[in-house]
C-alpha cells in the first residue's frame, strides 16, 4: 500500500497543527498512545463517525505524521514501530548515527523479505501485532 500524503485541502485545515519541529520518540509514542484510547472511545460508532472522532482528537498526529496515522487507524502496526523508535532514540541519546540505523534497517530489511525469495524457502513469520507488541512489553 502506498504512504498517505494529505490532500491541499488537508494541507490547509490543518496549517494550525503541523509543526516544523522534530518529535522525539517518546513524544511520537506518546501520539500513538493518545489515539489507542480515541480508537477505543469511538469504537462503536460507524465507521465515518468512528474516523472522523479519531482524526478530531488527534490533529498532531494526522496532519503531521499521516502515514503513521493512516496506518495506525487501520490496524497495520506492528513490531517494526516499536523497533523504529527504540533506533531513533539511539540517535537521540547519541548512540547511533542516523548512517549506522539506515544500515540496520536496511540488513533488517532484506533478511526480512529477500532471503526466503531466493531460496524459495518460506516466508518468515508474521511481525507481532501493535497490540501484541505493546502488551508484551508493559509485562
């Protein structure tokens, strides 16, 4: 599925919220974290109403980060979130260089999808669930 981007109209309404400030990791997990308990608050509504609750309480992170949003709202999260933030608060605290987390992701990457293509083994196993993944970790 192809990254979201926000239409010129979207771009508009939401001038007031995007910000030109780097978030940290804590502050982006923060953002998610306000939108599972907006997701959980609206989860009886239709399915119109349910989204447009959800994108009214969290504006930051909609008109900010809408690929993230997007896929935060249709359940397709998973471990590679968490495994994203954890690097980027490497760099943050100095530990890694943006250089070195590119390179990880990239070997991440490619023993995640090529190997099993070349060598017609199968596929590896699904990445853990957001939810899975969040719950495993608060244990």
């Amino acid at each position: 599925m192809q990254a979201r981007e926000l239409t010129p109209d979207e771009v508009r309404e939401g001038e007031r919220n995007i910000n030109d400030k780097q978030l940290t990791a804590t502050q982006i997990q923060a953002l998610v974290r306000q939108m599972d308990m907006s997701k959980a608050k609206y989860k009886g509504l239709p399915k119109l109403e349910y989204e447009q609750a959800v994108k009214a309480e969290n504006e930051a992170l909609y008109f900010n980060y809408p690929s993230l949003y997007q896929m935060h709202l249709e359940e397709r999260l998973d471990q590679t979130f968490f495994e994203m933030l954890n690097l980027k608060r490497k760099i943050e605290k100095g530990e890694m260089t943006t250089e070195q987390a590119s390179a990880l992701v990239g070997q991440q990457l490619f023993s995640r999808f090529v190997p099993h293509v070349i060598s017609n083994s199968p596929p590896p196993t699904a990445r853990m669930s957001y939810e899975d993944y969040y719950r495993q970790s608060r244990s």
